[in-house]
C-alpha cells in the first residue's frame, strides 16, 4: 500500500496590479496518514532516573551542609549587633537626658524568664530608662526595650554592674511600674543606676570596674572564658563615658 496518492494538477486565479493570472501546480495527498512513521522525543518524554534523583538529593544535601552553619553564624552576629546596639543607645541617651535635662536617669536592666524560651531559668533582656523627681517619683521616658529573643545580657562574672553586691534585684511596683509585653506584665526583677544632673553616675568611684557583657544564650561564658563572640560595655563612674569593646571588631 503507497503512502501517497498520485500527484493531482490544480488552478488558481491569483489578481495582482489589476491584472488576473491563471497559476498551476501539482499537489501530492497523503492516501493514508497513520501509516505515516510517527516521530518520537526521548529527549522529551524521558523521566529522571532513580541514579539521578538520589544523585541531586545529595548534592543538595551536602550544600546545604556547608551553608547551614554559615547562615547560622552569621544570623548570631546580626542579633548580638542589634542588641549591642540596643543597650548603647540606652546608656547614652540616659546620659544625654541627665545632662540636657538637669534630672537624675535611672538606667534599669530588665531580668525576666520569656515565655516563648523552654526551660528559660530568666535573663536579663531588657533596658529601660526613667526620670527621677526630687521626690522620688520616676518616670519611663521610653518604652521598654526587649533584645532579641536569642541574646542576653551576661547577669554573671562578666557584668559587674548586674552581679556585684552593691547591685540589688528590685521588684517592681505594680501600682507604679510599667508592664512589659508579650505577657510578662509584672513578672520581672530589675537592677538599675543613676546618671546625676552632671553626667556621673551613682556607682561607686573607687575599687570597681563597671562594665557588662552582651552575648548569644546558646554562648555562654565557661568560667574565666568569655564566650566566642560578645559585647562588653565599660561605663566610667565619675565621667558616665562610655568604652566599648568587642572580639574582631
């Protein structure tokens, strides 16, 4: 059986310019279509092979392997950056407010256990500051500010503006004190110091070095080591000047 059918002659009146032409030409017809060859794609209608998907998988695998720890080293350093950042600002601007002001600025740093933390034993993660009256009365000049939920602020060995025993853990008022958020309310403890009217503070001048730590709570210090990667903030206690040190910076 032939797959095309005899050539056939036809007619085609075509116009061009206003002029009529008669155009022929043969035509061949396929007689029988399916007995055409159909033509395949195995580039097309080829899956990937079992080989080549565990293959990929591993290659993913190990990637991600490398990246993991990256990403999460360098997540770590952009909380701590963000919390170091935090507690200066606070610190400096109780300060500034003491001087500008002609007012006494406690500078509190907020001990709480979060909630969202398993397990948490309470750290300090906060810093709030407030105006003292002559009376007594104070009052916040800023909203509290929470460090991230992954950094705190060394309440140990490295901080002795939060551990030394002239630093007390105070209760806070309820009738008086702000609530924090996130459903702490009341449930926190606080150590604080003051900035006086001309910049000093009201720790102790002499035997003293004033400092605290900052760092990741999963970097935690093991005795006399610091952790890998921390902030440590020097406040001078006649000045209220402020030395700032941190490992690779």
């Amino acid at each position: 059986m032939h797959v095309l059918a005899p050539p056939r002659v036809e007619e085609e009146i075509q116009t061009c310019g206003g002029k009529r032409t008669r155009v022929r030409y043969q035509c061949l017809y396929i007689a029988n279509p399916a007995l055409l060859p159909m033509r395949t794609s195995s580039s097309r209608n080829r899956a990937f092979s079992l080989l080549e998907l565990i293959v990929v998988i591993l290659i993913i695998g190990i990637v991600a392997a490398f990246v993991t720890p990256a990403a999460s080293t360098i997540l770590r350093g952009s909380q701590l950056t963000q919390a170091t950042q935090v507690v200066t600002d606070q610190i400096v601007l109780g300060r500034q407010l003491a001087l500008t002001r002609n007012v006494a600025i406690e500078v509190r740093f907020i001990k709480y256990i979060d909630p969202e933390v398993p397990s948490d034993p309470g750290e300090f993660r906060a810093i709030q500051s407030f105006e003292v009256f002559e009376n007594g009365a104070s009052v916040p000049v800023d909203k509290p500010q929470l460090l991230p939920q992954s950094v705190v602020i060394n309440g140990g060995n490295f901080s002795t503006l939060l551990n030394d025993p002239a630093m007390k853990l105070v209760k806070p008022d309820k009738k008086k004190d702000p609530e924090l958020p996130r459903g702490i309310g009341h449930n926190y403890e606080y150590v604080a110091f003051r900035f006086n009217a001309d910049g000093s503070t009201s720790l102790a001048q002499t035997g003293t070095l004033w400092y605290l730590t900052v760092h990741n709570m999963n970097d935690k210090p093991t005795g006399s080591t610091p952790p890998a990667n921390f902030f440590t903030l020097q406040i001078d206690p006649i000045s209220g000047a402020t030395k700032s040190y941190r490992p690779g910076a």
